[in-house]
C-alpha cells in the first residue's frame, strides 16, 4: 500500500465513539467500524495521488462523521435487511421502499 503523504480531518468525529460503544451486537459493532474506516480513509491522500484527484473525491461541504456512523447503526441493526439485501434480493424488495 502507498504511504500516506496528508489528511484532510473530517468535520465531527465527536461522538463516534460513543455511537460506536453503544452498540451490543458485536457483528454490528464491527460493520459499523468498517463503514467508518472506510469514510475516514476516503479523506487520506496516499502517496502517488495526484492534490488535484484527491480533492475530487472529496465532499463537496462538510462531512458529519458522527451523523454517518448513527446512519450505518441503524442500517446494520437492521440485520433481516442486511441478509435479504446481501443475498441478492433488491432494495425496494427488501425494504418495501419505491426507490
């Protein structure tokens, strides 16, 4: 892997960690940290990234860590969904959303 060369912190990483320890399911838990992981290394910039490619992919406004990590709790509580949709089943199918 490419070494890191900067960082852009994201806004709002407060209360991560008490989202995070608030969740029992251990599986859930561990989605959860992976999700925001994922986030926090999209605001890495590794060497060989071009400045310019890197804040392309930047958000455009700021970044509430805090709010996505409540989003994915509640996404990865929801575990009947989780499978359906891992399992190849649609969105609107699993959810019963019009999407």
């Amino acid at each position: 892997m490419s070494n890191q060369v900067g960082c852009h912190i994201p806004f709002n990483e407060e209360g991560i960690d008490g989202v995070i320890n608030s969740i029992a399911d251990p599986i859930t838990q561990n989605l959860v940290r992976l999700a925001v992981s994922t986030a926090r290394m999209a605001f890495i910039r590794w060497e060989g990234v071009a400045s310019d490619a890197f804040e392309a992919q930047l958000p455009m406004s700021p970044f509430d860590m805090t709010f996505f990590a409540k989003l994915m709790k509640n996404l990865f509580e929801k575990r009947d969904l989780v499978e359906k949709v891992t399992k190849g089943e649609t969105i609107p199918s699993a959810t019963g959303w019009d999407v």
